[in-house]
C-alpha cells in the first residue's frame, strides 16, 4: 500500500484529503491512501517518516510550508523563490543503489521539495488574461501571496501590493482610489477573507468603481462566489475563484509523487 498525507497542524478540514480519496474511489486506484498527519513541530517530520515506510508523497500546509525546507534534499527552483514548498515526494533509493552511494542502511530516503500552488495559479490564470498588458493589484501580502508574485513576475505582469501593514513599497487599503482601480485590471484576492463561515467579509476596495474590464480573481474557494466575487459580478467583472487552481496543484502533485 502507497501512503500519502498532508502535514501541518492543526489540521482541520482538508479538501486535498477528500480529493485524493474520491480521486483513488473514481479511478480504482486501490494501492494507495491518503490521510491527515498532524505534526505540531516540523521537527517530528524525520520520526514521521521513520515511523511509515510507506510514505510516497507528502503536502505540506501551514505552519510547516517554510521549515520543512531545512529537511529537504532538493528543493526545486520555483519553491526556491517562492521560500515555501506544499509538496514533497519521497524517493525511495533500493539497497544497491544506497551502497554505491555510500549510504548506510536500506531505508535511506531523499527529500525534494515543490511548489505546485505555484503552476496551480499559472495555469489558471492565464486563459482568462486579455492579449493587451494589464496591471494586478494583489490583497494581501501572505504565504500564498509569495505564489502569486512569483507567477506574475514569470508572466511580465506589473502589480502593485495592497496590504494592511502598508509599506513604502505597498498601498494601504486607503490608498486604493477609483484611479488605482482604474489602472489595474486584474484583482487577486489572496487575503482568507471571505472564506466560510465568514462568507460576508471582503477585502476593503472600492468596489463601485469595477468594470466590465477588470478581472477579479480570488483564492478563496469555499464558497465558491465569496462576496468579493459578488461585488465584481455585480459590477459586470470577469471573476474566478481558487477551485480551478487547487484542483491543479493537487493533480501536480499526483503527477509529482509518480514520476
Ligand atoms: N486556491 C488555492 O489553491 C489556494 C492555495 C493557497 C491558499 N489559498 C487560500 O488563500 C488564502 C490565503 O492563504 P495564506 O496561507 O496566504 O493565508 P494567511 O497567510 O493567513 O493570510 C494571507 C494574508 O491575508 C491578509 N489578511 C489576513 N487576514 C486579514 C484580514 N482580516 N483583513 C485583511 N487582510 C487580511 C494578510 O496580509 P497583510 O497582513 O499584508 O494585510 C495576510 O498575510 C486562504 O484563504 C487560503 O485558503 C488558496
């Protein structure tokens, strides 16, 4: 049996475990499990997989995404930049090639580390864009705040950041007028606001000043219409929510854990 898991702490709801378990039930895939694996400190990681022989892959949630680097082997260049990595797959070396490697021991494993939030947004993203450049104003300067700039670099999209602990190089949620919404026209919600059960809460922008030009995009995915979506709908915006990209990254990460 295959096993796989999520760690961070506290682990709550998990839609990656309802996906992988629905995933294995609708393709027959039956050597292969998915579960939560709480782990208070990234430090218990090593006894972890000490413990479970069987591990494959992991996914990585908060707080870990940023210590559990010290406990990689290879981390890929994206997850690099990002300075966070969400998946993790776990490469099993067999005995001859551990004793030409010099390793000890047939149960040496090696550690590499990915960011597929990362390629989740991208490709997400990207259908929606219009051929003309565009300007983003993100919201929120976060963990996965760190994905979306590292894709919107990758994708030649000037953006502007729009935090609540605004520095010289930030807006503040005051500073966003009718012409900082006029001038850009992708909006990227990367604040948890609006995320259920608190489904009335949205980012601070003024919305009356949204076009039928702009694109709303939010990270957020449950509920799938958060009122930040609603108030760009209402004004004729294109909107997206985060389901798509977290369908991506998890199929990433399957693809990942097999290859
Ligand atoms: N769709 C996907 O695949 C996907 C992937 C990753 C994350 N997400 C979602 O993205 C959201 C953010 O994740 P995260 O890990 O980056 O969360 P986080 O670190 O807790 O929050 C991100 C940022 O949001 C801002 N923020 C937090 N609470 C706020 C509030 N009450 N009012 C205004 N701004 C607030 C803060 O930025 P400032 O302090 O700079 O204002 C904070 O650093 C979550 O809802 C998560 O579920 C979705």
């Amino acid at each position: 049996m295959k096993k796989f898991g999520l760690i961070g702490y506290p682990l709550k709801h998990s839609f990656s475990k309802q996906y992988y378990n629905d995933k294995f039930e609708k393709e027959g895939i039956t050597d292969c499990v998915y579960e939560l694996l709480p782990l208070q400190q990234i430090s218990e990681l090593p006894g972890l997989l000490k413990a479970s022989p069987e591990l494959c892959g992991l996914n990585v949630t908060i707080p870990h995404k940023i210590g559990v680097m010290f406990y990689l082997d290879k981390i890929s260049p994206e997850a690099k930049e990002v300075d966070a990595v969400n998946c993790i797959k776990i490469i099993k070396r067999n005995p001859v090639e551990s004793f030409f490697c010099g390793e000890v021991g047939v149960d040496k494993v090696q550690l590499a580390g990915f960011n597929t939030d990362v390629y989740g947004f991208e490709e997400s993203l990207k259908p929606l864009l219009p051929k003309r450049p565009i300007k983003a104003l993100v919201l929120g300067d976060g963990g996965a705040a760190r994905a979306v700039f590292y894709v919107l670099k990758k994708l030649h999209i000037d953006f502007s950041v729009v935090s609540r602990r605004a520095t010289s190089k930030q807006l503040s949620y005051e500073q966003v007028n009718p012409e900082v919404i006029a001038q850009h026209l992708l909006i990227i919600n990367t604040t948890p606001l609006g995320t259920f059960p608190d489904v009335e809460a949205c980012p601070q922008i003024p919305y009356e000043y949204l076009s039928k030009d702009h694109l709303l995009y939010d990270l957020v995915y449950n509920p799938a219409e958060t009122a930040f979506l609603k108030r760009g709908a209402a004004r004729g915006a294109t909107v997206k929510n985060g389901m798509e990209m977290l369908v991506l990254q998890a199929e990433k990460n399957w693809e990942i854990w097999n290859n």
